[in-house]
C-alpha cells in the first residue's frame, strides 16, 4: 500500500536494532484518513473469504480493525491485554510475549464474543516474531472458529513471524513489508 509506505518513510523513525516508530500516525496519534484506507485495503483483500469476525489486540490493532470490519460489515473483537473487574471469568486466554516490550501477557476475550464456526479474520499493526498473532489463533481454535487470514498493518519480513504463520497454514496479507531497518534506513521488501 504506497499510502502506507510513504507515511512511513515520511514520519516513522528507526529508533533501535529492529524497533519502527509510527506512534505519530498508527499507534498513539491515529491518521484516521489513512486507517480508513487501510480498512479498505483490507476489506479488499479478504472480501471472498466469508469474514464473519474481526479479532485484534489491544490497543494499537483496534484502529486499522474497526475500519475493516465497518468495510466488511462485521464485529470486530479485540482481546484485552489486562484482566478487568468486569471481565474475571468465561475468557478464552492465551500468552503472548512483546518484542517490544520485551514482556509476557496474558490476553483474553470472553467466550461471549467468539462462536464455534464461526470465520475470523485476525488483524494487527505489526508482524515480527509472530507472537501476537499466535496468540490469537490460540484463542480462535479455543472457540471452534476458523481463522481465514491475518491481516497485518506493518510486517517486519527480516523477522521470522510470517513465516511462521505460513508454515502453520495461515493466509497472511501485510500492506507494507519491511526488508530492513539497519542504519536508521526503512527499506521495503
């Protein structure tokens, strides 16, 4: 998505060994000009896999996710990172390290909002090792529902999350894919 790619290299920053910075558009200030294309986009690219749900992560998947799923005209669920006082019993969980964080969470959604059958379409910002993104199939096979693709906002294709994800038999679609982040440098694959 050249819209994507440009907003990158115009206010992303490279600011660690691996690490992208877009908090100015994607995940603290949203661009919602460009979180409604990219809804688009992703709507476009699974518009014949019969999505009847969106899942994501908190928080920074929810943005590009609702306007995915107001394009597909499904729910869109998303699992919470941290236990609420409203929700303490009835979850699907599931552990998920953060790179970036460089911590373990545990990530749950209630057993309300996820039905067996049922066609899920995981979508989140960024795609590195992956851990995300199983996390969420964990908890889609916890329910008995399928999911029918992975829809990532920024892939970092020098990690290896796709190809895990496609090892396991996953579709997965990323509207800019990163070779490199060496020398401060963005380079698309």
């Amino acid at each position: 998505m050249e819209e994507l790619k440009a907003k990158i290299l115009e206010k992303g920053s490279v600011v660690a060994d691996g690490v992208l910075k877009v908090d100015s558009f994607l995940n603290h200030q949203i661009d919602t000009n460009l979180m409604i294309n990219i809804g688009k986009e992703f709507a476009k690219k699974f518009k014949d896999a019969n999505v009847t749900r969106i899942l994501t992560l908190e928080s920074s998947g929810i943005a590009p996710s609702f306007m995915a799923a107001n394009e597909l005209n499904v729910p869109l669920v998303f699992a919470r990172k941290r236990k609420s006082l409203t929700m303490t019993d009835n979850l699907y969980t599931s552990s998920v390290y953060s790179f970036t964080k460089k911590e373990t969470n545990e990530i749950a959604v209630s057993k309300n909002y996820l039905e067996k059958g049922e066609r899920i379409l995981i979508i989140d910002d960024f795609l590195a090792n992956g851990q995300a993104a199983l996390g969420l199939i964990n908890i889609v096979e916890q329910a008995g529902a399928e999911v029918v693709g992975v829809g990532i906002v920024i892939e970092k294709s020098f990690q290896d999350g796709r190809a895990q994800l496609e090892q396991k038999g996953y579709r997965v679609e990323s509207l800019a894919r990163i070779l490199s982040l060496e020398n401060g440098t963005v380079t698309f694959l």
